[in-house]
C-alpha cells in the first residue's frame, strides 16, 4: 500500500497509528479489462484508489454514451456525488484496463472520519479537489474550443493519451471523433 | 450571529472557546440591492454566511448572463471554485436584496482548520454539500425537463419564488422566460 500511502502523505502526515488502522479497513479488488465497479442506479458504497490500471465513468445522454472521467494509478475514484449523498449514481465505473484497486467503504470512512482529525482533513482536501476537477469540467465543456480542450488534455493527462480509444477521448472532450481527428491530423 | 451559529451546529457541535475565536475573525458586511460581492476574473478571498438578504452567482455566455444559483438567509455563499483554488473566478455574485453577509477570510480560514479538528469537519461537510449541489445542477441540466425542473424549483425553493425575477429564474432553470410564462400559466 505504498503508493496509497504516499497519495494520502501529499494531503496530510499520517502517524503510524492511522496507518495500520487504515491497512486493516483496506481491501484489495481485482478487475478485468471491461468489468463495472459500478452500474448506474446504484448507490456506490466504496471509496477507491488505483493501484495499477485505468477506469471511466461514463452516463447514458439521449442513447449515447457520455465519458464523464478517466482516472488511473495513484489516483481516487468513486461517484462522489453517490458517495456523498449515498443516492443513487447516474454513472457507471468501468476498467478500461486490467486493474487493482484498493476499497474503503462508506461506513468505514466515516469512523475513520469520527476517530483521526487527520482524515477530517484528507477528507476536506480530497473533496476539495473534486470539486475543483468537476468545476474545471463543466468549464471545460462551457468555454473551451475543441482544440482548447484536446491542446489541455494533453498538456495535463499526456500519459493517457495511447492509453484511451479515440471514441472515449472524443466522447470526453464533448467533441465529435471526426473533429478529434481532424485537430489530431494538423499537429 | 445567532443564525450563523445555528447553521454551524447543524453541521458538528462547536464549543465555546471555538466560538469566540470564530466570533473574533468574522466581519460584518452590508451590500445594496445591485452591489457585487465578486466580479469575475478576481479571485474571491472571503466566505460569506447570508444573515439576510439574496444573492445570485452568474457568468457570461455568448454574450448572455447565466445564472447559477441563488443563495440566501442562513446559507454560505462564495465562488466555491474559485475560492478552494484562489484562481480567478468566472462568475460574479451580486446581492438581488439589500444583504447583510458575515465574512471569513480564506487564510483566516486555513489557520481554523489548521488548529481546530472541529473546522476540519465543518470545511468538509460544506465542501460535500456544495459538491452534490453542484453535481445535482448538472443533473438538472443534462437529464431534467423543463416543466421538471421548475416542478423541482418549486418544491426546494418556493421561498423564493416571489422574490427572484422571473428572467433570472428562467436563466437559472436553462429554458427561456417564454417555456417559463407557459409552465406557470398552466399550472
């Protein structure tokens, strides 16, 4: 569990206590390329974090397919917004790759939350950050050209790009795969 | 501060020392009807509690104001994004009412939770709301109908039916005051 350890160390200093509290709650889960970690109707009662692999989430929109997030080693994953509220989510979690995910759930964050002020604070920063990536999306999708958007990608996520199919990329970005391919082919 | 009390015990129990701390750092701001409390394009440095009054969040498109939420007696109001990130925010927020706000500052803010666990919990759960607010207005725009979301509107917030002009509502609801003045009228 080194690298969640280290994830969790970029937020706030763990003792050596929370460590070991934290490693007995902790179980490790294996998906193939394809699998769901989540089905859309559900609420999720897990908070994930990629060891190795890739996952997205995705909705359904008007029959379509619609790619929400993509997320990959080091990384947390969950329907926040499930999670939270413990509603129902309108996405799904899907592997893109085989993957090894470590689980946390609901109730267990929760204690963890009443005993260890230092989870209050991962808890805080890591909401934070989601809202900031979910706020960062939607101006995304309100404000940025197509070619702003896959010119972003790249600058910020180069990594995934021989990683993810065009269609999820395209779908993503909230472009066409013709328009995808045509900013691709001028670079 | 009574009600800002209130609001902050619904949240965790805060004890006394915490309180006139918290008492000491807060300020009390008075804002006309009209007056902005942000201008797009600065980041926002404050969090502000709603003693009373109404505020709305809006930004630019294509040339139109969009509006993104109403806020008002007993809730925070800030540009979350902006202020989680301290980078420039898209939106600007004005007071719809003659407004009384009490505000904190962000690194007045940080030094709270840096030594009280209590503010640790308090940052989290607002930080949780406003993420399941804002992915719920997305959820409002994606997948709802017209007639839904104003049905919705409704039921949420008919407090504020009466004092929020009918174009804002219809600019925050995404349909035009025409679809608006239909719905109304046949119910």
């Amino acid at each position: 569990m080194q690298n969640l350890f280290e994830s969790l160390n970029k937020l706030t200093i763990l003792d050596q206590e929370v460590k070991i509290k934290l490693e007995n709650l902790v179980k490790v889960e294996q998906f193939e390329k394809d699998d769901f970690v989540l089905k859309e109707g559900s609420a999720i009662r897990k908070l994930y974090f990629v060891e190795n692999g890739l996952l997205r989430s995705f909705f359904h929109k008007d029959g379509k397919e619609v790619v929400k997030w993509f997320c990959y080693e080091g990384q947390f994953a969950t329907s926040m917004y499930s999670f939270i509220s413990q509603k129902p989510s309108y996405e799904n979690i899907q592997a893109i790759e085989k993957s090894t995910l470590f689980s946390i759930t609901f109730q267990d964050l929760q204690n963890l939350y009443e005993t260890y002020p230092a989870f209050e604070r991962i808890g805080r920063l890591l909401t934070e950050q989601y809202y900031v990536m979910l706020e960062e999306r939607i101006i995304l999708l309100q404000f940025q050209t197509a070619k702003e958007r896959y010119e972003n990608f790249l600058r910020d996520e180069k990594c995934l790009i021989n990683r993810i199919p065009l269609g999820y990329l395209a779908s993503y970005l909230g472009i066409t795969q013709e328009t995808l391919s045509r900013i691709r082919a001028k670079k």
